[in-house]
C-alpha cells in the first residue's frame, strides 16, 4: 500500500470540495483531493442543471398551449420526447466538461481516486491502495437520495432524478413521492411535458415554504395542474408487470383509490455521504444522524470531549444549507482554516436565500416565518406585509398572476428581516430582498429607492408599503396592552 503524507486532505471533489481545495492551495502545495465517484459535481450532472434544461423546456410547451389567451393561436403542442432528452443529455455534457476542464488543472498527482475511510483523526485509507497521513482533514463528500422502504415494492420502477436525465423518452406516467424543491420542479415540468402525474407528501409541506398562507395558496394552485396531497394517506405500493400500482386515500372525493403509473420518483430528501468513513475511529462528536458536530462559521468539527479538532466538513454533507451557492463557500472557509490552521477564523456567511424553479416560482430570503416563529411564537416583534399578485399590473399583461409577496420586518428598527415569495420572477425578486436584507436596510429606505412602471418589482413597493403600515401601527401586544387600560 503506498504511503503518503501532507498537510491536508480534501475528501469528495464536489462543489464544497472544489472550493475547499482551491482555498487551502492558496496556504500549501501539500494537499490531496480524493473523490471515490465520477467527477463533474452533482450540480452539473444530476442536480441544478439538467433540471433547469427539463424545466426550461416544460416552460415552452406550457406557454404554446397558454398562447391562446393572448389571442395568439398555434395549433396543436407536439412534444418530441427523445428530442427533449437529446438536449437535456447534450447540454448536460457541456456543463460537466467545463467542470473536467477545472479538474484538469489540478496536477495528476494530487488527485487520488477511491473510497476514504478514517484509521484515526489523521490517518486515511483510500480503497485498498493508500494511506494518507494528514495534519488537516476536509469532509466534502456531499449527500445521495434517500427513500422510506415502502417504495422499494417498486422495483427497478423505482426511480431518482439521477436515472430521469438518463431517459432516451418521455413515460406515459409518473407518481412522485416528496412534493420538496426535487419533486416539484422536476413533477411539474414532466406534467406540462404531457406526462400524467400525480404527487404525495407528508407532513404538508410544499418546497421551502414556511408561511402557512404561501403554503395553502401553493397548494391550490398545483392542484390546478396535477393531483398533489402534501399529507397523503398512502395505503401500498405494489408492483404490477411494468407498472407501479398505487393505493391512497384521494382527499377531493374522500375515497380509496388506485392508480397505475409507470414510474415512481422518489424526491423524499438526501442522506449525507458520512456513514462509509469510519466516522467512529476519529473520536469526533457526532449528532443523532452520525454527521460531526461542527460550527457554521468556521466549519470546524470537534471531538467527543468537546475540543477543536483538526477536521472540517462542508458543503452536503453536513446538511446545513444544501445549495450550491452555500457549499461553495462553506468549501472555502473550510478550505481557509484548513490552510491556516490552528489560526481558524470565521468565515462570513451569505444571507439565506433559496429559488425553486416551478410555475409559478417560489423564493425566500433572510430570515423565514418558520424561523421567525420559532423564535417568537407570537411574532409579537414581528410585522408582516403581503401583495397578491393576481391583480398586479406587469403580472396581468404577461398572464401571470398568480401567486403572494410575504415580507417580514422587526418593529422598533424596521428592518427588514426576511421574506417568501410564491409567484412570478421570483428568482429575481428574491435576489433583490437577500441583498437589501443583507444590507439591513430599513423598510423606509427601501421604499425610497426606484421603481420602474410596469414591472413586477411594483408589487414589492406594494407589499413594502403595507409593511410599513403595520410595523407604523407597532406590535400588536402593544396595541392588546394599550386596550386593557391602566396595569394590564
């Protein structure tokens, strides 16, 4: 077995790894990268980008068919599957080459490829045919889709997004368990392909949304497409020939049905690659889910007695935040303090903000109302403003309006704290909300700032100035205390 020594190794060569190696090679020439899968990062090959291909597609045929109401008519909506996948499967390829073309420029040398697991906090085997000796050790081996055991009665019918951007066709039909980011996106854009779906969650949760009346808006408005249960009942899941039979209980006749469908995606969330490494053997202090313990600012993980360690872990892996934005630089504050070590400094962490690429789009940014709940179950320093969108000028003349504005901002200050959106352009207003929320820019101030006629960003001045309203009126304790009188 051969023998190695330096002074950091960097496990997985995904987006956090990547940003990891870049980070620490700024500090030393004496590092490894060690990815035991194909390179390219999940991004580029199974994840942000064959998706938006798929759903960029989906959003063509949609719109043909929806031409109609702006008395443009175009007869018939003919979707050539294998065309559809040609492209997804071509332009897929030329993401991943440019991120090959990245890894080339690492030396050969440098790049070991194999599974690692730990001997001890320093010590890593790769395969059967290396040992590396580290001082620092980066964890950045990303996440895999995970699925309750009940949906392996589907068979090799059971599918996930990365077995989807392998098909040479279009199914007939596809039920869709986990109405997450995933499972929406991805549901969606094969319904408005021509593809039967229909779709279960748990819970009641729809993507990222945590303002109950976003999520019941949501909720009506994907129901207007394809079936979608949030807190489905699911009675079995069988296997039938080459079909998935599905029993549950339909919530809009309030009956037991079954269905048939060719596929069955499993969209149920990702599980962090950790479970491989021989976790145990480094003495880290690990959570109830075997991922280390570690601080978000630094990325530094810590041992069983409570003790710094020299290990790190970033990106999917520790299932903080898994985005792609965030893992990158995750990758590179761990990278930094790898690099420096013992001299760890906290790195700065991008205000939150998440895109989710349906019809309409969902976004948030700062700080949301499951947080903000969390945090005061009143909200009682809490004020929110709203806009619909369904009479909002630009939203109307593009037939697109459809969806809700949420804002929240802390009474007192007026700052603005966070936001969720379900409705049109909202990848751009969301980047618009995360950079002032990230300046902490007042309510005031915000409304102080331009705004163009007739465009979408009319309906945030809208919302802005309903928030301003209320946080004018003050918390509402203030107001129930002011009624009570004298001593309440």
């Amino acid at each position: 077995m051969q023998e190695r020594q330096v002074e950091i190794a960097i496990i997985g060569a995904g987006s956090a790894g990547l940003g990891a190696w870049h980070a620490a090679r700024q500090h030393t020439d004496k590092l490894v990268l060690i990815e035991s899968g194909a390179y390219g990062t999940t991004c580029a090959r199974v994840g942000c980008m064959p998706s938006k291909l798929l759903i960029s597609a989906a959003d063509v045929a949609q719109q043909a068919r929806d031409s109609e109401g702006f008395g443009v008519k175009v007869s018939g909506v003919s979707v050539d599957g294998p065309a559809v996948m040609e492209r997804l499967q071509r332009e897929r390829d030329r993401f991943v080459g440019s991120v090959l073309s990245s890894m080339a420029r690492i030396e050969e040398d440098d790049r070991i490829v194999g599974a690692a697991r730990f001997e001890d906090a320093n010590t890593l085997v790769v395969g059967d045919h290396t040992r590396i000796k580290a001082k620092r050790i980066v964890i950045a081996t990303g996440s895999r889709p995970s699925w309750p055991d009940f949906l392996n009665a589907a068979g090799d019918r059971l599918i996930i997004n990365d077995d989807l951007f392998e098909w040479d066709d279009l199914p007939e039909s596809v039920v869709v368990f986990g109405p997450g980011v995933i499972g929406l996106e991805l549901g969606q854009a094969l319904h408005h392909l021509g593809v039967r779906v229909r779709m279960f969650g748990v819970g009641g949760a729809i993507g990222p949304l945590g303002d109950p009346d976003l999520k019941a808006l949501a909720d009506k408005e994907f129901n207007t497409g394809f079936p979608l249960d949030p807190d489905a009942t699911v009675k079995k899941v069988d296997r039938d020939g080459d079909q998935v039979v599905v029993t549950f209980h339909c919530r809009d006749s309030n009956t037991e049905k079954t269905e048939r469908f060719d596929y069955l995606l499993a969209a149920t969330g990702r599980r962090p690659n950790v479970d491989k490494l021989d976790l145990p053997k480094t003495g880290l202090e690990l959570n109830d889910r075997g991922v280390p313990v570690f601080d978000r600012l630094t990325m530094q993980c810590r041992f069983d007695d409570g003790s710094p360690a020299p290990i790190f872990i970033a990106g999917d892996a520790n299932q903080d935040l898994p985005l792609l934005h965030e893992a990158s630089d995750e990758g590179r504050i761990a990278g930094e303090n790898a690099g420096r070590y013992p001299d760890i400094r906290a790195g700065r962490r991008r205000t939150p903000l998440a895109v989710v690429f349906t019809d309409p789009q969902m976004a948030s940014a700062g700080v949301g109302y499951a947080e903000l709940k969390r945090r005061d179950e009143q909200l009682t320093n809490v004020a929110i403003g709203e806009v619909s969108f369904e009479d909002q000028g630009r939203s109307t003349v593009m037939r697109q309006n459809r969806g809700m504005l949420r804002l929240y901002a802390e009474h007192g200050s007026g700052i603005l704290l966070g936001a969720e959106m379900f409705g049109p352009r909202a990848e751009h207003l969301g980047h618009l909300l995360a950079w002032s929320i990230d300046q902490r820019l007042t309510v005031d101030r915000l409304l102080e700032m331009p705004f163009y006629h007739p465009v979408v960003e009319e309906g945030l001045r809208t919302a802005l100035r309903d928030l301003n309203v209320n946080l004018r009126r003050g918390p509402a304790i203030t107001e129930r205390c002011l009624e009570c009188g004298p001593g309440a």
